[in-house]
C-alpha cells in the first residue's frame, strides 16, 4: 500500500513539473519553404534566416512556446528571450513575432511567404516540417 | 369457497359468448355493413398515409433552407476569421519600426585616491537606443545612438552604428557604414548594452575611444560577415576595411569623412564554435591600421602603424558564462622612428548563476603598455591616461528584476600606472534595463 501511495506521489510530482505529459509540436511552414528538420532550431534563434530565395519568417506560438523551446530549442524562455536580444543589437535581426495559438499561427503561415511556425495539432492543408 | 367462484364466472362467460355467435350469425346485412366501414377504414388509413408523406416531405422541404443558412453563415464567419487573422497578421509586421534600447544609472564610491577624471557619486549611465529596419527581404539597417554624461558632466550624442546591410544568404552578409569593429567577443555583443552585460563596468582595455580607449571600437568602412558549417563546428567570420583613426589630444577618432593619412584599417575575427562543445566559441583577431596622431593645435606628433593580434574565448550554457580575450600589439612607430613596440592586454571573466536569478561574477584584466610606444605615449595626454599599464580584479553579483531589469552591485580594485600607482578600492552600484 505505502509503496503504491508513494508511486501515485512520484506520478503526481512528475505531472506537476510539467514533464509528463508535454503536449506534441508540429513544426509547420508556408508551402514556399523547403527546410529541414536540422534547420528548425537554427531557424528559430536567427542563425539561418534565409531559405533558397526565400527569406524565412519564423513566428511564435504563446500557446505552445514553453514545449517547443524546451524540445527543440533546447533552453528555457528568458534564456530564449536572451539570445535574442544579443542577436538584435549585434546582428540587427528581429525576434519571431508571437501569435497567440494555433489557429493564429496557422493562418500566418499559410498567408506569409517564408512563413514557419509550430502547433499543438497538425493541421491537414499545411506543410508538416517535423513532430517533436 | 374459490371453486365457487370460479364456476359462476365460467358459466357467465359461457352464456355471453353464446348469445354473441347467436347475434351475429343471425344478421348478415349487419356483416355487410362492417364491411363497408373496414373498407371505409381503410381509405382513411391510405389517405392518412399520405398526408404523412407530404407531411413529411414538407418537413424535409422546410428544413434545408434553414440548414443551408446555417451553413452559410459559418462558412462567412470562417471566412471573416481567416480574413482577421491574415489581416492581423499583417498589421503586426507593418505597424512601424521597433525601437530597441538600453538604459542604466548608477552609483559609484573609491576608497583611496580615485584619478581626478573619476569621482565618487551617482551617475546617469547611457541611454542608448536602436533601430533595426528590414527595407525588404535582403537590405536592412540598423541605426545606433547613445546619449551618455563624460566624466567631465558634459552630455555627448554618438550616432554610434549606421549601417545598411544586404544579406548574400546565410553564409554571407556585408554590411557598410560605421559598426562595431569586430574584435574579440566583447566589443560586438555588449558594446553600450549595460543589461546584456553581466557586469556593471568593461574592461578598460576595450573602453570606447571617447573615455580613453586603446583600441578603435567603431569603424568606418564596409564589413563582410557570415559563417559556415564544417565538420567540426559552425566557423564565424569578419572582415572588415575602413577608414584609420587618428589620435587627437590622446583620443582616437574614427574619421566619418574620410582617411587622413591615406590608408585603410583593416582587420579580421575568425571564430570556431565546435560540435563537440556547446556554447564555446574560440577565435583569433587582428587589426591594423596608420594612425596619425595631432596635438591640440592639430599639429602632427605621431605616426603609428597600430597592429594588434590575438585571441578570444566564450563559454555560455545555462548558469556559466566565461569570456576570455588577449591582445598582442607589435605598433611600429614612423615618426620618431624608434622601431617597433610590443604590449599586451587581456582579461578573463567569469559568471555562474549561483541562484533563480541571481548571478556572481568575477573579472581579473591585465595591460602592459609600453610607454616607449608613442601610440600609448600620447594617449597620456588625454584626461583619462589610459595609455598607462594597470591591473584590475573586480567581483560583483547581478539580480535580474525580470529579463528586461538588472541590479548589479560591484566591487574593484585598480593599480594604476597612471594614477601614480595607487591602488584605489571601488563600489559601484547600477540599475539597467532593456526595451
């Protein structure tokens, strides 16, 4: 009994850190944009901004950030935050705009030439880059 | 008393239902007429049925329009949405041009006997703004200007970067205008931006040329820079070439109009961010350049060929961050030709987050300078002589209020050549933000 109690209470502290149950992120872009899945990260913290002929807009996802930065950009939002100001004023380059969920993000990109982004579900009429 | 019963009502039952086979076998005209009302039941029944299927066929008639409404008012209000949304979309990107900026203020407090050009009390720092237009997909700006107090509490204006840049694609980008000369790590990352930077103060050897600087952290001139992926790592590169400075008074300028000797700066920073470790970065540095040297009745009393290689170091993961940077100048004296003199300077820093938010940090930084160099020699006549050698450990802890707001509190020591060698204690304190 004590070690179920103690089994619930490990499960119970997993699912409060937020770790358990992160929610899939698909990685969508606008049907212009032919980069792979090696390139998302690069593409998000503004080391590639350039695809073919094709200038890339990434854009973020308030609704999703928190997953997304921690399995693809591998760091936490004020590190995010961070890099990104660096990266303003030495390269001056712009951080991704946020969009406000799904539905948002996908109407950009679809809408937006060198649009990229990411979702919490896969839409069916856009490009699926990678699920993470 | 049950068995009775139950024989009074057979018999009941029996008489009733021979009377009722008596009746109607006896009258068949009364059959007749039971026949015609099934048959007149029976039309009822067919024409009830239809009337349900016209009714029902109505039913069906009235509810499609209804339907199809349904159907073409969520198909607007998708439309209406998708139209919001494109069009929000593109309000975001087009309403303007954000203005990025820094500012901080501070106090500052020696123990000892501080040089004249520095006292002890609270100072405005830098207000420091700038702009990053995107004219289309590759030609972009970025628009740099600084306000900040001197130590004399004069206010000085800096259109510190204007560049106009086309990006060739990932691996190339030129840029054209005046930058921040690239050397190093410091100068290029940090340079007026107080709250990116963990410490209150940088290393005096990369001060900028206006408070007595060494070394010309702007240029004036085109700039190429890009990088590559090789096997090893991601390669950075800058070169650059641009107009040379010149010494007046002891302080360099950058010359916006043009040479004043004829000749270009030039230089470069190759820097090697390997697969095997993430978030270092190692490089090499150079620059070179002529610089003439006025004194205040803009007579000439120097000519250097300033040349100055080294090497750099940056570390950054999650709590840690080291930057290391060394400097070897070889400056080759033309006016009094007496040869060639060597200096050196470097610092390493290092900053761990001990704590949510909380982060120590401490910086040790070391100058040789040859005062038989006259590049450092009339750098002395400046108000800050900074030409001189010193050696400075300083320690300190920075607070992030949020991303965008730091406290940092300081504590240095400085030995001073040019402060007649004393060494003077300092506290420094400064708020700094970021928008």
């Amino acid at each position: 009994m004590k070690a179920r109690i103690l089994q619930l209470v490990a499960i119970s502290a997993l699912a409060a850190s937020g770790n358990l149950w992160a929610g899939d992120v698909f990685v969508i872009a606008n049907a212009g944009v032919n980069v792979s899945a090696d390139d998302v990260r690069d593409v998000f913290v503004g080391e590639k901004q350039i695809d073919g002929a094709v200038k890339l807009v990434p854009m973020d996802n308030a609704a999703a950030q928190a997953d997304f930065l921690a399995k693809v950009v591998k760091v936490d939002a004020a590190k995010y935050t961070s890099m990104w100001a660096k990266k303003g004023f030495r390269d001056g380059v712009s951080p991704p705009a946020v969009r406000g969920g799904d539905a948002e993000v996908i109407s950009a990109v679809k809408s937006t030439p060198g649009g990229i982004g990411y979702v919490t579900k896969a839409p069916a009429d856009v490009k699926v880059i990678q699920k993470y | 008393m049950c068995t009775k019963h139950f024989r009074l009502s057979v018999l009941t039952l029996g008489l009733a239902a021979a009377f009722s086979a008596t009746a109607q076998t006896s009258d068949a005209e009364r059959l007749k007429a039971l026949e015609a009302k099934f048959g007149q039941s029976m039309a009822v029944i067919e024409q009830l049925q239809k009337r349900i299927g016209e009714l029902e066929q109505g039913k069906a008639g009235a509810t499609s329009p209804a339907a199809s409404a349904v159907v073409n008012r969520v198909e607007t209000l998708e439309k209406s949405v998708t139209e919001l949304a494109t069009s929000a979309s593109k309000t975001s990107t087009d309403v303007g041009l954000p203005l990025h900026g820094f500012l901080d203020t501070g106090y500052a407090s020696a123990s000892g006997k501080p040089p004249a050009y520095e006292k002890s009390g609270f100072r405005l720092g830098t207000f420091d703004i700038y702009l990053a237009p995107q004219f289309s997909d590759r030609v972009k700006g970025l628009v740099e200007l600084a306000f900040e107090y001197g130590a004399d509490g004069g206010l000085g204006t800096d259109l510190e970067r204007l560049q106009l840049g086309y990006v060739v694609n990932d691996n190339l980008t030129l840029w054209a205008g005046r930058f921040h000369t690239p050397y190093g790590y410091w100068n290029t990352a940090f340079h007026h931006g107080a709250q990116i930077q963990t410490s209150i103060t940088r290393p005096r050897m990369i001060a900028f040329e206006d408070q007595g600087g060494i070394l010309p952290s702007h240029t004036v001139g085109a700039w190429a820079t890009g990088k590559f992926d090789t096997g090893v790592g991601r390669l950075n590169y800058d070169v650059f070439a641009g107009n040379s400075d010149s010494m007046r008074d002891g302080t360099l300028d950058y010359n916006a109009s043009g040479y004043n000797n004829g000749t270009p700066a030039m230089g470069f920073n190759l820097g090697l961010s390997p697969k095997a470790v993430p978030g270092l970065t190692v490089g090499l540095h150079a620059v070179s350049e002529k610089i003439n040297s006025y004194d205040a009745l803009d007579t000439l009393n120097g000519e250097t060929t300033m040349q100055v290689a080294g090497a750099y170091a940056f570390y950054e993961s999650d709590n840690l961050e080291l930057i290391a940077e060394y400097y070897n100048f070889n400056n080759q004296d033309h006016f009094g030709k007496t040869g060639t003199h060597n200096s050196t300077a470097g610092f390493v820093q290092a900053g761990y987050q001990v704590a949510n938010r909380l982060t120590a940090f401490a910086r040790y930084e070391k100058a040789d300078l040859n005062q038989a160099d006259p590049y450092f020699n009339l750098m002395n006549l400046g108000a800050t002589q900074f030409g001189k050698s010193y050696h400075q450990s300083t320690v300190g802890l920075r607070y992030d209020l949020d991303p965008r707001s730091a406290l940092k509190l300081q504590l240095e020591q400085i030995t001073d050549e040019g402060n007649a060698n004393q060494t003077v204690n300092w506290l420094r304190a400064q708020y700094s933000v970021r928008f």
